[in-house]
C-alpha cells in the first residue's frame, strides 16, 4: 500500500517515544555535556509513482559524517524562531528548497545522537516540485526513496562496527546503491512503528 498525505497525519498524532544511538546498545547512554538542539527536514514529495522522501549525501570533504545520507539541516541557529524554521532555512541552503513550498505537517519526537546534538525531525509536505540546487560545500547528491520502502519495518535490519573501540549495533534500510544507516534509519524506523502496518 502507498502512503498518503492522510497517512502521515494520522501518524503524527500517534504518540511515539524518543529515540537515541543508545537504543540498540544497553548500558551505554548519551551523558555528557548538554545536547545542542539540531533540526532536520523529513521532506515528503508528491510523484505520480506515490510519495518520495528526500535525503540527501554528504560531501566527502566534509569533517563530520562524510559521505553519509541524511536529512537536511542542521544546528539551530539563535535568529530561528523555532526549529521548524532551522529545519527549513537548512534545507534551502542544503537543496535550494523554496520554504514557501513546504507544508508543516508536525514533528517526529525528538532523537538524541552519539555525537551530542538532540535532533527534531519536522515533517513537511511537498506538493510543487522544484529545481534542486546542492550546496557543493556540503552536499553530494539529493535524491528520493519510496516512502513505502522506508516506513516498512521489514526492509530494516540491525547492523554493528567498532566506534570509538567499543562494538555499536544501529539501524540501516538499503535502498539500491544507497546505505541508509545511524540516525537516518533510527529516524525513520520511528516514523515506520509510528505509522504501523500500510
């Protein structure tokens, strides 16, 4: 079944939990210096083939998850009015989204990452298309994955590595040559248990 717009509502008035790195980890947790509030745009965009998500990849070049596919956005800036306008403003720099073609559906409960920032994902409704422009100093490629594809909790699979030397087990969902994995996927998969089954 393919999701639509009334689908993402009703899952956005669902009550979802809070989401961490340290879910798939016991005993590790997120102590430390105080997160820093980051805000990212799950862009939702209508296609005659159904709804697509937007990612984006991160330039190589760059110092902090090179390479890796992730919303667009970033740290909350004091000249936001809340981090609905940090996920957008971000999102315009990052793929030259037009703010004024993006429909606020609500927010995903808020996912704490390894790295320190507390990041809130806001969902925005895309119905006009527009001329994607990357930012070569930060981004590789924008592209869409099916959002059936990535709010499916069977197409995700639980993976680990060494970081920092201890063994760390995240979320990941492929799809095609892209690897979908960390918070992205961690994101997602709550968006995925949000909806429940299409």
């Amino acid at each position: 079944m393919i999701p639509h717009h009334a689908d993402i509502l009703r899952a956005l008035a669902r009550p979802g939990g809070a989401s961490s790195d340290f879910d798939l980890n016991p005993g590790t947790s997120g102590s430390g210096p105080a997160k820093k509030d980051a805000g990212v745009l799950v862009p939702l965009i209508e296609r005659s083939s159904g709804v697509h998500v937007v990612l984006t990849k991160r330039a190589a070049h760059l110092s902090s998850h090179p390479g890796q596919i992730a919303f667009p956005g970033g740290k909350r800036d004091a000249g936001d009015a809340d981090i609905s306008a940090t996920a957008l403003r971000e999102a315009h720099e990052e793929t030259g989204l037009d703010p004024s073609l993006v429909e606020i559906l609500g927010q995903l409960p808020a996912h704490e990452t390894v790295t320190g920032f507390n990041v809130i994902p806001t969902i925005g409704w895309i119905s006009t298309p527009w001329e994607v422009k990357a930012d070569p100093g930060e981004v590789a490629e924008v592209f869409e994955v099916p959002l059936s594809h990535v709010v499916t909790a069977q197409n995700f699979q639980v993976q680990s590595r060494i970081w920092r030397g201890q063994r760390r087990s995240y979320y990941c969902v492929p799809y095609g040559p892209y690897y979908i994995w960390g918070a992205t996927a961690r994101i997602l998969r709550g968006l995925a248990d949000q909806m429940g089954p299409l």
